[in-house]
C-alpha cells in the first residue's frame, strides 16, 4: 500500500545557495531571479545555454525541481504501441518511417491492439501510450474504433494517444481539416467521446521555420500544433510537449521552441491562477509584448493556495510535462551529424526546467536518455523518468532492440539511488496505491506537494 504523500518543510526546501569558488560572474543576475521568483527572458536562457558553469545551472534547475517537488520522484507503470510505421511524410531524423510496401512496414489491426491492451491492464499498467505514422490509407473510424475497443476491453486504462501531427492528419481525413480549428475541435471530441484521456507530446521536434523546412518539410508547423494542443485544453484533455534537440538547430532555437510553450501556458493556467491567488508577472513575449506571466516555480510565499494544478481543479486542461529528446542520427538521412553529448543533455534539461516555469513536470524519458542518466537528470531539474515502457519502435539507444523495457523495482531502484522518493503516479500525475499487482487506484485526498 502506498502511503499518504506529503512532503514534509524540510524536504520542500533547498539547500541554501552560495556561490562557489569559480562561479560564472554573469550567472548571478539568474541566480537573483531563479531565487526571487522571477521569469527569465531569452537573454538570460542565452547565458544558461553560453555559460560554463553548467554546475551552477544545475543546481539552479534542482533548487526550482525540489521547490516544486521536494524529495519525490514520479514513474509508472505503462505500455507503449506503435501502430504503424507506414507514413506519408519523410523526415530526415527520422528512422522509423517505411513507405507501403516498403520491407519492414507494418501496420497493426485493432483485434491486435487490443490484445496487447488487455496483456497491459493485467499486468498492472495504468497507461496507453499509442503513437503511429500518417498512415495514408486507414480510415478516422479505424481510430475511433480502436479507442472504443479497449475502452472496452480495458476500461481502467488511460490511454494517452496521437500527437498533434496525427491529429491534424485525422482532420484531413476526415474532411474537416478546412474548418481549422474547429475542425481540430471536432476530431478531439470524436476521439475524447471514444475514449481518448490525454494527449502525449511529439511530434513537435524545434518550433522554426529554417529547421522545419531543412529536417521535417511537410510535417505542421508550430502554430497548427500549438493550435492542437489548445485545442485539447480546451475540452479538458492534458496534454505533453516535447523538443527533439541537438540535430541542425541551434540554442537559440531551443529557447524559441520554450517560450512559445510557456507563453501558450500562460493563457491556459490564468484562470486557475487567479482563483489560487498566485500573482502573475508582466514579462516580454517571444514577439516582444508584455503578457502576464504565470510562474510556478518561486519560492512558497507566493503561492497562498495551491502551487501547481491538478486534474479537476481547472476548467481546462493544461501542459503537465516538458520532455526534451535527444537526437539519434543513426539509420537516418541526417546520420552524418555527431548525437548531443550527454553534457548537452543535462544542460539542455536544466535549462527546460529553469525557462519552462509554468510547466509542473519535466520529464528525463529514460528509454532516449538510458537510466543512468535519468539517474543524474533527478538531481538535475527532472522530477519523472517514465515507466516500464515495454515496447518501443521510435527509436533505440546504443543497438537496442524493439523490446526496450524495466520493471518497477529497477525504476524504483533508480531513483532511491538518486537520493528521491519513488512515487508511482497515473498518466494525470496523481498518486497511486496498488492492492495487487494488477488492482489499483488513485490515492484518496492526498498530494504529493512541495
């Protein structure tokens, strides 16, 4: 049984924050904001990406990860299914793509996708996390009928499916993508009335126009999917982002790509802002316009009522988690260029954590970051290193086959030896407490705050 989790002060807080001997002098004016509460601008994202002090920048990143989450790390119990390959685009990092016909292209029947549902409730899972191609020939009702299908069959799943490319492809085909956004609207109710619960975060990659046309021309730009992911908040359904980084773009792109998100996440949070007391901040816009500004990461005195939102206290849904993806050239058109190094992914991680201050969560998806180094990232800005993931067909670490999976004991295992508190959550981020390996439910009037 899993306790009822609260964090006690002593592990809200942080350790104080000296400076240390060698610190990068043009990190205090961060250092100032990060510890008063206080939005950081592109310019200072800049610093956090130029700096050499990267030990500074991830203390930084840690200080804000235990204000929002003191000593708890978050993981789950899931199962991922790649229902195609088959898919009308061709982007260049991209190795999991077959055309039809092609030799390894696949796609699976709902009878299948089921089967593999079912397997997963049994064996404990909390989550669907269902992803595919733009599979130029199913049909809308083959979605819909699938979600139907294991809603059925399954019915304490949550399933978290289709990323935003896929949505505006199923507008397409369902011959409503000319109405836009309502058209956007239309295909998230069909799918939410299905049994769709939340949507994950790909298929975003680097919100720019020179890396788009260059690496993945064809695939929607950022304003049709932050339009997507509006959409979803809208009719209540949570939602994921993701970055896919350290292939042609440059830093400067990447703070891009976060402060789209982060202001999309000031619209969707001012509401439930306001009802908690919490006090926005007028901060410049990617555009250059002051905006209110929702920051969540400040220290406790800010937040007279509750700090982060959770699902059913907001009309709307909202951005749980950032998750920033490594690039893996292999097998793609783009295999000459060198992978980041795994500096640049605890840099690029803690900076995530430190600009994104309006997201609750973020995320080191281990399957791309390997465990040990997910390990590192809790110490680092992360709070959740996923789940046991099972099957995996996007990509593969260092050789590693489609059957890429961990259990919960390794998982919790991980983040003891990180010095953090496992905590199993479900897709929503609330607690959960097993009454066996398959019977679960969600912990009553508890929180996991900090």
């Amino acid at each position: 049984m899993t306790p009822v989790l609260d964090a006690s002060p002593s592990e809200k807080t942080a350790a104080p924050f000296p400076a240390l001997a060698g610190a990068d002098p043009a990190l205090a004016p961060v250092v100032d904001k990060v510890l008063a509460g206080i939005r950081l601008t592109r310019d200072d994202g800049l610093v956090l990406f130029e700096s050499p002090d990267v030990w500074t920048i991830c203390r930084l990143a840690d200080l804000v990860r235990r204000r929002l989450h003191g000593d708890v790390a978050y993981y789950n119990i899931n199962r991922h299914v790649n229902y195609s390959n088959v898919c009308a685009l061709s982007c260049k990092f991209c190795a999991f793509f077959r055309k039809k016909d092609e030799d390894g292209a696949y796609e699976m029947s709902v009878d299948d996708i089921v089967a593999d549902a079912t397997r997963a409730a049994a064996a404990g899972a909390t989550e669907l996390h269902i992803v595919g191609g733009l599979h130029p020939w199913l049909k809308f009702d083959y979605y819909t009928d699938m979600l139907r299908a294991i809603r059925e069959a399954a019915p304490n799943l949550h399933i978290k499916a289709f990323t935003a490319v896929e949505i505006v492809h199923l507008a397409r085909l369902s011959g409503r993508w000319k109405q836009r956004y309502e058209g956007i609207l239309a295909v998230l109710r069909d799918l939410k009335d299905a049994g769709l619960g939340s949507l994950p975060g790909g298929g975003a990659e680097v919100f720019d126009d020179r890396v788009h046309d260059e690496a993945y021309k064809g695939k929607i730009r950022s304003d049709e999917w932050l339009d997507v992911h509006r959409a979803a908040h809208e009719l209540g359904l949570n939602s994921n982002a993701t970055m896919l980084y350290g292939h042609i773009e440059q830093r400067a792109e990447r703070l891009h790509h976060m402060m789209l998100l982060r202001e999309q996440q000031d619209r969707t949070l001012g509401a439930w802002a306001a009802a908690q007391g919490i006090t926005p901040q007028a901060q410049p816009t990617s555009g250059g316009t002051d905006a209110p500004a929702i920051v969540l990461t400040g220290p406790d005195e800010a937040y007279p009522g509750a700090r982060l939102p959770m699902p059913g206290a907001s009309a709307t849904g909202y951005f749980q988690t950032i998750i920033p993806l490594p690039f893996f050239p292999d097998d793609s058109e783009l295999e000459a260029l060198p992978a980041p190094t795994g500096l640049e992914n605890l840099r690029t991680l803690a900076v995530a954590r430190l600009m994104l201050d309006n997201f609750p969560h973020v995320k080191a998806f281990w399957i791309m970051q390997t465990l040990e180094m997910a390990q590192f990232m809790l110490q680092n800005g992360a709070d959740d290193i996923d789940g046991t993931v099972v099957w995996y067909d996007i990509t593969k670490v260092g050789g590693a086959s489609t059957h890429q999976e961990t259990t919960v004991w390794d998982l919790q295992r991980a983040i003891r030896e990180a010095g953090f508190r496992p905590v199993e959550r479900d897709t929503l981020y609330r607690p959960i407490e097993r009454v066996d390996g398959s019977t679960w439910r969600v912990v009553a009037d508890s929180s996991v705050t900090a």
